[in-house]
C-alpha cells in the first residue's frame, strides 16, 4: 500500500493516520468501526501473504478486526507444532535463507534477463545486504 495510486484507487488509509476514522465514512451510524474498511482492504491486498488457515476462515462481517487477529493468533501458536520452528515475523536466519534464494534466482534468470534487469537485480540485493 506503498503506492499512491492504490491508497487513492481503494480508499485506504492506514492505521499511521491520526485519527482515520474520522476521514472515513462508512454505510452505517457507528463511528467506532468506521477503520474497519481500510482495514479490510489492507488485509485483502496482502491477502496472498496471509496463511491459508486464516485466509479461508476470514469473516469480513463487523467483527472482522477481531475475528482476524484471533485468527492468526492460533495460526501463530499452531505454527511450532506444524512447522517445527517458531513462528516469528522475521529474523536473520529468515534474512539469510531470503538472500540466498534471491541469488539463486538471480543466477538462474542471468541467462534470460537483460542487462538493465540484472543491474536492478543487484541494486535490490545490495540493499537487502545493508539492512
């Protein structure tokens, strides 16, 4: 939701924004759910990054906030005993295996890939690295 086009296209305004659900009207009188919209369309942007257990069961009624983080609070417990690792946003393991993927891709694309792909390629990796 980096992209101005997309904010002004769906309307979305996020949760940085003071005090949002006074700019945000919505089809009925509470003003306390009036972020739910925004919040709504940010969920179903992202909606490929979501895990499919929570993606399946969403509920885009009036509890949707709260339906959602309960949601992916079991998925987040449930996560170790599946998966065998912790559940975490992201960490340096996650960093490292991240950027050896991207180099492998890389590699592999060389052969298909122009030159001006390959130098943004390299520029993007450059900046992962310093981070």
């Amino acid at each position: 939701m980096c992209n101005p086009a997309y904010v002004e296209d769906f309307a979305w305004l996020g949760p940085h924004v003071k005090d949002r659900g006074l700019y945000i009207k919505d089809a009925d009188d509470d003003p306390d759910n009036n972020h739910q919209q925004s919040d709504i369309v940010s969920v179903l942007m992202n909606l490929g990054a979501i895990p499919d257990f929570v993606a399946s069961k969403i509920n885009l009624g009036e509890d949707f906030a709260a339906d959602f983080m309960g949601l992916m609070d079991e998925y987040k417990r449930n996560f170790e005993e599946e998966h065998g690792v912790k559940w975490d946003y992201t960490n340096q393991k996650l960093l490292d295996r991240y950027i050896t993927f991207k180099r492998t891709r890389e590699s592999f694309q060389r052969e298909y890939a122009d030159d001006d792909a390959k130098e943004g390629g390299s520029i993007e990796m450059s900046r992962i690295q310093r981070k």
